[in-house]
C-alpha cells in the first residue's frame, strides 16, 4: 500500500514513555453497558492518556460517566441509543470537541469525535461497516470514507500532529487478512474500500503499527463464531493512524490479545482488541 514513511532511524527503538510521553488507546467496545467492568480494569492496568471508544451504543446522557471519573478520568461522548457512538477519555483537558463532521452522508449516526489532548488532535472514528460488497449500505461506507477524507483535508495539515484512531471497518492490505483468499474482494477488504483508506495514507498519514512491525498481523477482530480467536482467524481493522509529527514520537504499537481472550476479565469480551499506541 501507498503510504507515508520516515526516514530510518526517525523513532527511537526506546519503548519507554519517559518525560512528556503519551499514550493511546482504541478500542470497539461493542456496548460500554456490556463491557464497563473491562473498561475499567483496562484504565487501571494501562493508565492511558487517553482511551477512543467506538459502539458505545449509549445516547450521551446514559453514558456511565460517573464511574469513569471515579478512576480520574473525563469523557466526551458522542452517543447513540442501540447503536455506534464513540467517546474519548482522558485525565487531561478534551479541548475543542467536535462532534461528527460537515458532509458526512450519515449525520444521524455517532461515528467521529475529536479533541485536542496534550498538543495532539485525536480523532477517533467507527467506520459504516458497509455490510457486503453491493448494498446500499457498502455504497453509504464508499461515500462515508470519500467525504470523511475530504473534511481532513479541508480542516487539518499533515504538519500538524494529529492522531486518528479506530474501527475503520476496513484492512489495509492482505497482511491484515488470516486468509487473503478468502477473504478476496468482500466487505472488509475489497479493492474499493483500500483505495478510499490509501486516500488518507497518501494525504499525509502514516500507519503506526507497520513503522516496526511488517507482518502478516497483528489481527484486532475475530468473529465470536467457529472459534475464530482460538484458530487465528482475524483481521486487522482497528487502526492507527498519524501524521508525521506523531510518526516521529512514535515508540510502539501493540495490540492486547488478553483483552479478547473469553477466560481473562470480566463478562464475556468485545470481538475487538485494544490497541496501544506509546509516543515519546
């Protein structure tokens, strides 16, 4: 895939946060009602500058806030009952909050938040899932990530440090894929879908996971069905994706596979992984 790279030896191979260090979680939580015990032991255990939920699946006023500032934390949500909705958490400021974007086809559904947390705009998306290769909702996903893309560049600078996380709904390319074959042209990781995120990597996006890992994987979803977790079914789907300044600060991504697993934590997992993003 097309994409942005730094020079070797931009990042430092120091995995520590050290002085004025960051770090960044995504997750799809798949309702936060069904998952706010593991939320809360994933802010315990990680200590995250900040947490980017997507499917909260809550309209804003039922969003469990309270039990979230009880661990240190604040949030802004942008919610909605039964379904999407994403939210960010942080022990920081959330200045500048902005809710969805001009010109998304789909204004009634949650799908984007933004912030700026520690000097760096975070962005964090829940991409139309698109549902198969010819519905009217894959045409909705194909427009969704062409005006997505257009609102970036109209509002940001690839100078800029900014962060864009989450579920995009979407595998950059067969390395993502635990069966390229197939999995070959259908929702997920069809051709057209690629091309719309190639868009954002050419803009000026970098994906942080790739800068020291190649591949093939890290996964982030499997399905509940067929034992897909056990047999090593999965695709790669949520993201991380930043501009060169962040890029630069870039000291590891990793995806925490326990999270998924159904015998750690508490009630049953979301079929998505966290994954963990360290700046200097």
């Amino acid at each position: 895939m097309a994409q942005s790279t730094l020079d070797s030896g931009a990042v430092e191979a120091d995995h520590g946060r050290g002085d004025g260090g960051m770090k960044v979680i995504t997750w799809n939580v798949n309702s936060i009602r069904m998952r706010l015990g593991r939320v809360r032991a994933l802010l315990l255990r990680h200590r995250p500058d900040v947490l980017a939920l997507q499917e909260v699946k809550v309209p804003a006023a039922l969003f469990p806030a309270a039990e979230i500032e009880d661990l240190g934390y604040r949030a802004a949500v942008f919610g909605q009952a039964g379904r999407n909705g994403v939210a960010l958490l942080s022990p920081h400021p959330l200045e500048t909050v902005e809710r969805g974007f001009p010109g998304d086809p789909v204004p009634e559904q949650a799908r984007v938040i933004a912030a700026t947390v520690e000097g760096v705009r975070v962005v964090d998306v829940y991409v139309v899932n698109g549902q198969a290769v010819g519905t009217p909702e894959y045409e909705i996903k194909l427009r969704w990530l062409e005006a997505f893309a257009e609102w970036l560049r109209a509002e940001h600078r690839p100078e800029e440090p900014l962060l864009l996380v989450g579920d995009f709904n979407v595998t950059p390319d067969d390395r993502d894929v635990h069966d390229p074959e197939r999995w070959r042209g259908r929702n997920l990781c069809s051709g057209p879908e690629r091309e719309r995120l190639r868009a954002l990597l050419d803009w000026g996006l970098i994906d942080l996971l790739r800068l020291r890992q190649a591949g093939p994987g890290p996964f982030t979803w499997w399905d509940y069905r067929e034992g897909a977790f056990h047999r090593g079914w999965g695709l790669r789907l949520d993201l991380a994706l930043g501009t060169r300044p962040v890029a630069e600060r870039c000291l590891e991504v990793t995806v925490d596979r326990d999270e998924r697993r159904p015998t750690s934590g508490e009630g049953k997992p979301s079929d998505h992984a966290p994954v963990i993003v360290v700046l200097r």
